[in-house]
C-alpha cells in the first residue's frame, strides 16, 4: 500500500484524484479494521461451573461433616445406653462454652484455667522437642555419612526405641529430682528416635555420583555436608520432625498424669479425681485439636521445603 501511494502520480489529472483518495482511505480503514480485529479481547470470567462446585462439595465438605456426625450419633447412643453415666453431646456441649468463657483464670497452683494448662504443656514440649532436634538431627546426619557409625549405632536404636515413654520417667525422677525437668526427659528420649533415623535415611539415600562428584572436586565435608547433603536430605528430616512433635504430645499428656503440677494431662487426671467426665471429654477434644493444629503446621513447613525434582 505505501509502495503504491508514493508510485502515484505527483500531478494527478482531475479524473484521476478522486480515485487515489479513495484508494488510500480504503487502504487506512483496511488497516484499521485489522488492528481491531488483531487487538486482545479482555477476557470475560467464565462463569462457575454448577457441577463442579457440586462434586467439590461432595467430595471435600459433605465426607468430613458425615464423619463428625457419625461420631456425634454414636456419643449420643453410648451416653443413652449407659445411663448418662457419659455426659451427652450436648450436656458436654453447655460445659465447654463454660471452660471456654474464662480459660485463664487463677484459683491458687491447682485450680487453673484450661488455657493455662495448655501453654504449659506446649512449654515442655517445645523445651523437649528441642533439644531432641539438637541432638537428634546432627546425630542423624553422622550416623547416615559413616558406616561405621550407622553399625555402631544401629543396634542401640533398635534396642531403646521401641521402649514405652512412661518407662523413662521414673529415671528421670531419679534423676533430675523433679517432676518437671523429668517430664521434659520423657518427652526428649521419646521424641528423638523418629528424627535420628529418618534424617538417617535421608542421607544414605543421596545419589552416590553426588558424593563422587563432591570427592573429585575435593569439596571439605563441611561444603559437603551444606551444598549436598542438607538440600537432599531436608524433605526426610523435616518429616522425622513432624512425627516427633507429634510424639512428644502424646507424651507429655501420660507423663503429667503422673507427675503432676500444670498441664493438660494434670488437668485430665485432677478432674477425674472430680469425677467431672465432662471436663474430661472436653480435655480429649482439645488436646486432638492442639495435636492436628501441630501436624497441619508441620505438613506445611514440610510442603514448603520439599522441591520436585526437574527431569529434562
């Protein structure tokens, strides 16, 4: 088109001028007309599926509530069976919006709010889940990285881990001489095995040519151990860390049935000394509630840092 406009003629004849206008603001509509017709058209949201908001609901929402439901049914039926010698749903219901009305009261060393008898637990806990991690972690890395430490050590876990937590407490009494330093022992012995073989694992199933490529560049086994083990072995240890945490809960609700003091397992052992079932029943349900809260934030620090590995 533009070859042809300065090909025109430079003196058209009168005749000829109307022609060459019209041919030139035929040529510029046409080119008009296709940069609208090539231009983007904004995107219009498709409208939501019906049926997949129907299958999500069927399969995401509808099974959970049945499973609540079902395990509210049969609450209902034992507690009519036994004479309501178990509180009802809904008897445990009207005590739990008592509890939770004031969770942190103060009565004296013994009478304490629900609240504060979680924070307490959750103290230990973090106290012995931490050092269990110290220890636990670099020991797994050394008994994956050597052989001879992995035969060294290899029959002593096997011989301690299946061990029963509340058998370690009296040692811990005996001990430390106190029933809170001996409840944090219980929770570091149990909860230290799941991260010890699983970091472990973790290293002696990094690729060997990682190792020999390392070997040939003669990296230090400090820049081995940060540049090659640690990344591969990350997913591995972070799932010994949630398996532990969730060791060390279960844990620490049969240690403080014994040792006493605050806790949510004190509080569980003080209200049966009640006889108040319904406090024991709404201890059940937060202690799970506190236990699924520490594995969901687990899975997903874990889903965070594990990587899919990129094939070409």
């Amino acid at each position: 088109m533009v070859s042809a406009v300065f090909h025109a003629p430079l003196d058209p004849t009168p005749a000829d001028a109307p022609d060459a206008h019209k041919s030139i603001a035929g040529s510029a509509l046409s080119t008009v007309s296709t940069a609208k017709n090539t231009a983007k058209a904004p995107e219009v949201p498709a409208p939501r599926d019906s049926g997949a908001l129907s299958r999500a609901f069927w399969q995401n929402v509808l099974p959970p509530v049945l499973g609540l439901g079902l395990l509210v049914g049969l609450w209902a039926l034992v507690s009519a069976s036994t004479g309501r010698s178990i509180p009802s749903p809904y008897e445990t219901w009207l005590q739990a919006v008592e509890v939770f009305s004031n969770p942190f009261y103060r009565n004296g060393p013994n009478d304490q709010g629900v609240g504060w008898n979680v924070l307490a637990s959750l103290q230990r806990v973090a106290i012995g889940f931490g050092l269990a991690a110290l220890v636990g972690i670099p020991a797994g890395f050394a008994i994956g990285r050597f052989a001879f430490l992995s035969r060294m050590f290899n029959p002593l876990i096997s011989l301690l881990r299946p061990v029963s937590p509340l058998a370690w407490l009296p040692i811990g009494l005996l001990v430390f001489k106190g029933a809170n330093p001996a409840a944090i022992w219980t929770i570091f012995i149990c909860s230290i095995w799941p991260m010890v073989i699983n970091t472990a694992v973790g290293v002696q199933r990094v690729p060997q040519d990682y190792l020999n490529v390392a070997r040939v560049l003669n990296l230090s086994e400090w820049k081995v151990l940060t540049k090659i083990l640690f990344p591969s072995v990350l997913p591995y240890m972070l799932t010994g860390v949630r398996l532990a945490v969730g060791t060390a809960w279960l844990v620490i609700v049969a240690a403080e049935m014994l040792t006493g003091g605050v806790g949510i397992g004190f509080w569980v052992w003080d209200e049966w000394n009640n006889l108040n079932v319904k406090n024991i029943i709404i201890a059940i349900f937060v202690i799970g509630i506190v236990g699924l809260l520490l594995e969901a934030a687990l899975v997903k620090l874990a889903t965070a840092f594990t990587f899919e590995e990129v094939r070409t």
